[in-house]
C-alpha cells in the first residue's frame, strides 16, 4: 500500500517515515508549513493534485483540516496522531468528516471530541523510534561534553501567546496572577474553571481580538488555553529557580532569560543530534509538561525513556497502569517534593541505573512507534 505522509517542522516526522516502511508501507512524504492551520488554500491545491497519482491513506503528526479535506475529496482515509496539547485544528467542523482517523494521546482531549460527536478519535500514546535510539554508540568525548547533575529540555515560552501578553487593568493583572501562582503549586486540579468567571471572560475577550468564527471554540476555551501557558511559564521558572538554589542545573531552551542566574544556559538541543545524548548521560532528566496537556503523557517522557534516560516528571492521569512511579520513573508533586527526591536519586547511583533500565525497556517492549502505528491501522482497517 502506498502512503503519503504530511510533514511540517515538528518532531518525529523521519521516525514516521522509518516505522512505515519498516511495517512494509511504500511512503511518500509532502512537506510544507501552513500559513493558515485552519485553511491553507495553496496546501489545498498542492495536495490535490498529489492525490490524483494513487494513494491509499495519508497520515500526519496533529490534525490539519486542509488535508482532511483533500482527503475527503479523494475518498481515503486520513490518520492523524496528535501530539500537541490544544491542537487548533481539531475546533474546525472538518474533524467531523468520516475519513478522519484521529488518534490522541490525552485521553481528556478523546472525550472532549467524543461528546461533540467526533465518531472517529481514539486514544493512543506517543511512541519513539528505539531502534535509532540504541543504535547510538556510546562515545566518551560525549559522555564527558553532556553528563551534568540535572537537565531540563525545554521552551520557557516567552514569546507565545498567553494572558501575560494582553494590556489589562491592574485589578485584572492581579486577579488573574493569583489564579496563575496557585494553579502552579496545584498538580491535580484546575482552578480555572471556578475563579475565570463569565465577568472576567468577558473583559480579557475585550483585550484579544484573535476569536476565530471558523474555529468551534468558546472564549472560556480560548482564554483558559492562553491561561494554561502563562501558568506553564511560572511553573517552569519556579521549579528551576528553586532546584539550582540546591543542585547544578543545566537547561537547555530557545529561551533567552537572565531571570534564573544560577542555572547553566547551555543554548539549543537538536531533536535527533544532541538531545538524545543529554538524556543518556544526565543523572536526572526533567519534564514540566505544558499545563494544556490535561492527562496526556507527553512526547518528552517517551524520548527520555527511550533514549534510556533517567526521568523525574510531574503526574499525568495516563501514566496510571502504564508507567510505575519507582520502577520505571519518578513522579514528583511539587517543588519541594522534586528537591528532597533529588537529593536522594543523585546519591543512589544504581536506583537511577536499576529505574533508567525498567523505563526504557517498558518503552521498547509496548511503545515502539511501529508498534503503536500496527495498532492504529488495525483500528483504520488498514493493512499492508
């Protein structure tokens, strides 16, 4: 069967290609960045004719709705696996067409779509390419330029989208820093729900002009995702400051900040050239998922696991019977929390070593991306 793969400038895109043709798919790829997510008229165009040479299904990483209606002219199927927390694309009425395959990884967004009448949207975690992960030799020049105490992979998000970037009146600023500071000491609920009232809705709406009328998307959704950043920017700044007031921290980050001065900038980790290295050789590695990820196990903590890192992370509802806190991880609750366990992992070399083993070997043995693709296609009725 033949597949033409969508791709943009998102990770994971070759491991696709690699996991497809391993299952015995001849793939093809298309790649080009949407100017539009919701509807790109020159994707469109593009894409149609390609369709017209004979494909059997397209696939993506996350939900473009152009595509899926290039599909649904052509009449195959489209299977989409979303790794992103809020997937814009998925507000557009196109995820309603039967052609869609969409597979999630939060299973809070799957019954999102489910009670808006999505027929076809499944869940499924992320997997990674382990193959390629262990194919990596081990070189001690590397070992030595990468081994640290502690590293942190990640975007501080500065320049995104979220509350801190409206002007609003000081009552309001102050409001809002409240609800923020103390959702960032709060893992396991939200606050947003009870303290964003329709009041407050109302007059942050006022202040962001960018509602979308093609997106079926309230402005209590749309305010709590711009919240949901600005929580995730206090958090990932708090947990840092507070860890490299006790231990040395590397991080790794697009970021550019001189608000956390005891913490080692180290620049930019490529996706399949240095991160991989970093994870192996950190005696702990750290995930601070995005607070739009409502349950989901994020991408990060596969590619730790898979990349045979030791990993400390924050709770998400979908790591329950999949992943053990001890065996294969370490799930820390807060700050204070994440600082008395790593006090204790970084003196207990062989518990890392003994957890490192268990996480990356559940990671080969039941989330290989080929074999997470077989159980989709089995899904789709898709069959090499």
């Amino acid at each position: 069967m033949k597949v033409l793969v969508y791709e943009w400038n998102g990770f994971c895109q070759k491991d696709l290609r690699d996991a497809l043709t391993v299952l015995g798919y001849n793939v093809e790829r298309i790649g080009y960045v949407v100017r539009e997510k919701c509807e790109d008229a020159f994707l469109e165009e593009k894409l149609s004719k390609r369709l017209k040479k004979g494909y059997d299904f397209m696939m993506s990483f996350n939900f473009y709705p152009s595509v899926a209606k290039c599909c649904k002219e052509a009449g195959i199927p489209y299977l989409s696996w979303i790794y992103d927390g809020e997937d814009m694309g998925l507000y557009h009425n196109s995820v309603f067409f039967d052609t869609n395959y969409i597979f999630s990884f939060d299973s809070a967004m799957v019954e999102r779509l489910r009670a808006k009448g999505v027929e076809h949207i499944y869940f499924m975690p992320l997997g990674v390419n382990i193959k390629r992960l262990d194919a990596i030799p081990f070189v001690p020049e590397e070992q030595e330029k990468f081994q640290c105490d502690i590293s942190f992979i990640g975007n501080l998000y500065l320049n995104k989208k979220s509350l801190d970037s409206l002007s609003l009146s000081d009552y309001a600023k102050g409001y809002i820093e409240g609800i923020l500071k103390a959702q960032v000491l709060i893992n396991f609920s939200s606050l947003m729900n009870e303290l964003l009232t329709p009041k407050l809705v109302d007059f942050i709406e006022e202040q962001y002009d960018q509602m979308d009328s093609r997106y079926d998307i309230t402005k209590q959704t749309a305010i709590q995702n711009l919240m949901a950043t600005s929580i995730t920017i206090r958090e990932r700044f708090y947990i840092m400051r507070k860890l490299s007031e006790h231990y040395p921290v590397d991080l790794y980050t697009y970021s550019l900040t001189n608000k956390l001065p005891k913490v080692q900038m180290k620049g930019v980790a490529g996706y399949f050239t240095t991160m991989p290295l970093i994870f192996r050789y950190s005696k702990i590695n750290l995930n601070i998922t995005h607070r739009m990820i409502q349950t989901g196990v994020p991408l990060r903590i596969m590619d730790i696991l898979g990349a045979g890192g030791f990993l400390f992370t924050n709770y998400q509802k979908d790591m329950e019977d999949r992943f053990q806190d001890g065996e294969h991880l370490v799930i820390y609750y807060s700050a204070e929390d994440l600082i008395e366990k790593v006090g204790f992992y970084l003196k207990h070399e062989q518990e890392r070593k003994r957890i490192a083993h268990n996480g990356h070997k559940l990671v080969g043995e039941e989330y290989t991306m080929d074999k997470l693709l077989s159980k989709m296609f089995q899904i789709a009725g898709i069959t090499a």
